[in-house]
C-alpha cells in the first residue's frame, strides 16, 4: 500500500520525507485536512462540508494523480521521517499550473499542520521541492501569492529567496472574501541569463 509505482516521487530531508501518494491514503489525506480545519480556514478558499469525506478525499487525489500524468501539478505530501508506514500526513505542498513552452513556470502552494508549525520544517520541505522543480521538473519560475498578513509564510519564501514582485489586489478569494497577495517569485539560480 505504500509502495511508489513507477512515476511517483519520493523525496528526502534531514527530518521529512515529501512524497507522491495515491487513493489508497485518503483517510489519512481527511484526517489531516479534518485535524486542521480550523487552522487552514483563514489561509484558503471556502469549502463545502463535502469536501471532509472520504469520497471527495479519493476524488482529490485521483485528480492529483491525473494532472502529474499530464505535467500540469506535482503534489508531494509530508511525512516525518521516523513514520515509516506513513501514517500521519502533516503537510503539503503543490507546484501547480504548470506551463511549458517558453513560460517553464508554476504557482507554489504549501500548508503545515498547525501543531507543527514555526518548527523550519517547511522551510525545509519547500527547498528540498523546489530543487526538485528546478532540477528534475526543469521549472524556470515559481510564482508564490501571499496574503500580506500571513506573516510566518512570508517569512518561508524569504528565507528561500523569493522576490517580492508586488501587490495584487483582490486576487484569490479566501474564507469568502477577495484578498490582495503580494506575489513572490524565485527564479532557477541554474540557467543563464
């Protein structure tokens, strides 16, 4: 059940392991997303009730594993190292709408459980990730949009070198509500100019 089939990815940190997963993690996909609902409300957008069964679970991550099949997302998920069954999901992180051609850019989302955040572990995550996205994915942008108030994510992206590239107002509506982000951007260190 926790074998990678060929195509997936699994990645290492000094304390994470980030990973490709299937259906078969639905439940603890939910048990994540239900443990932290009230944490992740005010940083996404609105969602049904629906959306905290494990039907819509399964659906999710069958439509994960479908767009990594056409090179439009890579979600890895987080895991702590010494979990080796892979039991308990505490995080993600998604390289999303990913554009080729002369473009060679995505959008970076991530969120932590909340009863580990302010540990550095997505800090760690995301640079181990985006090495990743730079190296194997051949990305030459990540775009990352932030609410100004979201102080600890910004502070993330700084650490790994994002440039603020200014405000975008009224640019995602979360919790139900338009909100400015400032958008960060990181280009690869690794093509020349």
């Amino acid at each position: 059940m926790n074998e990678l089939s060929d195509g997936d990815i699994m990645l290492y940190t000094d304390r994470l392991v980030l990973r490709t997963i299937d259906q078969t993690f639905a439940a603890r996909c939910l048990d994540y997303i239900d443990r932290n609902r009230e944490f992740f409300e005010a940083w996404n957008p609105a969602v049904d009730e629906t959306f905290y069964t494990l039907a819509a679970q399964e659906e999710r991550l069958r439509l994960a594993s479908e767009l990594r099949s056409q090179d439009r997302v890579v979600r890895l998920w987080l895991f702590k190292r010494e979990d080796r069954a892979f039991e308990r999901v505490i995080g993600d992180l998604a390289f999303s709408n990913i554009v080729r051609g002369a473009f060679q850019s995505c959008h970076l989302g991530y969120k932590i459980d909340g009863a580990e955040s302010s540990r550095g572990l997505m800090t760690e995550a995301l640079a181990r990730a985006i090495g990743f996205a730079f190296e194997e994915l051949r990305l030459h942008r990540i775009e990352a949009n932030i609410m100004p108030r979201n102080a600890r994510s910004i502070r993330v992206v700084e650490k790994l070198g994002f440039v603020n590239e200014g405000l975008s107002r009224k640019y995602l509506k979360i919790a139900g509500v338009w909100e400015d982000h400032l958008h960060f951007v990181l280009l690869n260190p690794d093509e020349e100019a």
